[in-house]
C-alpha cells in the first residue's frame, strides 16, 4: 500500500462535513435546547420519539445545498480532501441504497448526496472520501435508541453494513479514505470490512476506528496531536467548537478571527508533525454552510496562502 500511503500523506488537509436528519433541528426539539451531547446525536440525547425523527425525511429538501459552493469554498480554504457522513449513527442514508428506505433519495430533495459531492469533488480535483457509522440506531435489531456507541454489531447488522459499504465502495468512483466509527465489532468484523476495501478499493485508506489494530491510519480524538511521535500514519479529525459536530444553532461561537489563528495553528502543527488535519463542519438542515462557519474556512484560505502547510523534514 506503500503508493497509496504516499497520496494519502501529500492531500494533508481536508474538509469533514456532518450532515444528516439532525441537522434540521441543529440542537433544538420542540423549542427546547438539547444540551446533553453532540447535536448529530439529538435522536438519542434528547430521547426524541424515534418516528418524529423519522418524519423529517419530509423536511429535508435542502434548498440550499449547492455542492459546487462546498466543494468551491474547501478548495480556497486549502484544501484537498472532502469526507461526508454517509451514514452516522441515526442509520439515515445519505446515498440510495438497496438495503433499505430510509435514504435521502427518498426523502423530499430526491438526491443522492454523496453522488452530488463526490462528482463535484471529482470535476474540481478533490480527493473524495465517506465516514461510515459501525453502529446503526436503525437497525431492526439495534435498540432503537441505544444507551451508548460502543455496542457489540450483531452478525445481521454487519450483514446490513457489508451491503452499504459495497454500495458506497462500488458506486461513487476513487475514494482516498474511509473513515469508519464507534461501535465494537470483533477482530475477524473489522478484518471483513478491511478486506472489503482492498477487494473493492485498494488505494483507499481505512481509519483507526476501523478497530482491532487493522487500520492504514490512526484517528487521533477531537483536535489532538499524538503525544509522541508515531512511525505510522495518522490524522486528527477537529470540530470547530469542541462541543458538536453536527449543526447546532444556538452555538457560541466566539471571535471569528481567534478561531481562524487557533484552527490554523493547530493544521499547521498537524502537518508539521508528520499528520493528516480534518476539518469538520456541520451544514445546516437547509444545505447552507452556516455563515460563521464559512467566514472561518475563508480565513484559514487567507491564512495558509500566503503561508502554505509544510511537513518537516525528518516527518513522513
Ligand atoms: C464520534 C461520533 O460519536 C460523533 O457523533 C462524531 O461523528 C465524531 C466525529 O465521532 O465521536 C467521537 C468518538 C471518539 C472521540 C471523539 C468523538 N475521541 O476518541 O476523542
């Protein structure tokens, strides 16, 4: 995989995008701030009955989604990649899939998302890769609201995962990662997806949350820096605000220009380091990249053209 490795290292920065049901409410049910947990997270952390949340499928027309501004807008920020939830751990579809209805080709835009942003990423020369929930809240058999995110995944819900990820792996062209999260499959679980992706894509890179030491890279938590130098590649996903990933409306969101310094400080010091940096946003229900948001991604533009990422030498 050693060609693929080096690709991978050279895109350095890219863009993360939470998107999904949750992002209609972005934190708010029925008038009320949830606070407890992460806002892509509402369905379970604000105990929403599970066929309200299904219901904004209706609700999800996405007036203002404009993949070409999305993937125009990571670009001038610097750059090369782009990941989308393809499926968090609601268990909504944000591509069409065999498996089941629950997708957004169903619901009222009638869009394949990750066709739209993988073509336009291929049209603008992004590389283009999908985050993939192990857990599916969805799932028959699952709880419908599971108490935690780190459950065992029944043999039929890998079945249900193999499905999709063959979907994913096979219908939208080159993909550069997959980024794999939560749950707690077992060894030979974690082989089956690892093994998958070879057969299917093998230039394209697998997460640390893949489990059971079988990934191409480490995922470092939110914003974090290894605390000693790794021999292995890595990467570290960051929120904007530490506290979601998803849309939250209510959000502080502090001094534009600090956090334009402070995040690209922190891809700077990734990169230096020898790590990939992936830079998450939540868009919002309508499809619209929140305004704070973009002011932040056009700032670290401004910021790392005139003063482009660098890894160190001895760094890989
Ligand atoms: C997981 C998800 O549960 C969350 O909703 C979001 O998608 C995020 C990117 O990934 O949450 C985690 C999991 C692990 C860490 C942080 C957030 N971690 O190890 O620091």
């Amino acid at each position: 995989k050693h060609e693929a490795v080096q690709q991978w290292l050279d895109l350095q920065f890219g863009l993360f995008i939470h998107f999904g049901l949750y992002s209609l409410p972005g934190g708010v049910w029925k008038g009320e701030r949830i606070t407890r947990g992460y806002s892509e997270q509402i369905l379970s952390h604000g105990y929403l009955p599970q066929a309200d949340y299904e219901a904004l499928t209706e609700q999800f027309s996405l007036p203002e989604f404009n993949p070409k501004h999305i993937v125009t807008t990571a670009k001038q920020a610097g750059m090369r990649y782009l990941v989308i939830t393809t499926k968090h751990h609601d268990g909504f579809c944000l591509f069409d899939t065999n498996t089941t209805d629950y997708k957004s080709t169903n619901a009222a835009c009638k869009r394949d998302i990750v066709k739209d942003l993988s073509d336009e990423c291929k049209k603008q020369g992004l590389a283009f890769g999908i985050y993939f929930s192990w857990i599916d809240w969805h799932f028959s058999e699952a709880a419908a609201i599971s108490s935690h995110n780190s459950d065992p995944i029944p043999s039929s819900h890998q079945r249900l995962n193999i499905a999709q990820l063959t979907e994913l792996l096979s219908n939208y062209g080159p993909m550069c990662e997959l980024w794999m999260d939560m749950g707690a499959p077992t060894a030979e679980q974690s082989q089956e997806v690892y093994d998958l992706v070879q057969s299917l894509q093998p230039q394209c890179m697998v997460n640390g949350r893949i489990w059971n030491d079988k990934q191409d890279f480490l995922t470092m938590g939110d914003n974090q820096l290894p605390a000693v130098p790794l021999n292995c590649p890595w990467q570290t996903p960051a929120s904007i605000y530490k506290e979601t990933w998803g849309y939250r409306s209510w959000q502080v969101r502090g001094d534009r220009d600090e956090k334009i310094q402070e995040l690209s400080d922190t891809a700077r010091k990734v990169v230096q380091e020898g790590g990939n940096y992936l830079l998450n946003i939540g868009l919002m229900g309508t499809g619209a990249i929140q305004s704070f948001e973009q002011e932040v991604l056009e700032g670290i533009g401004t910021v790392l053209a005139k003063n482009p990422l660098k890894r160190e030498q001895n760094k890989r």
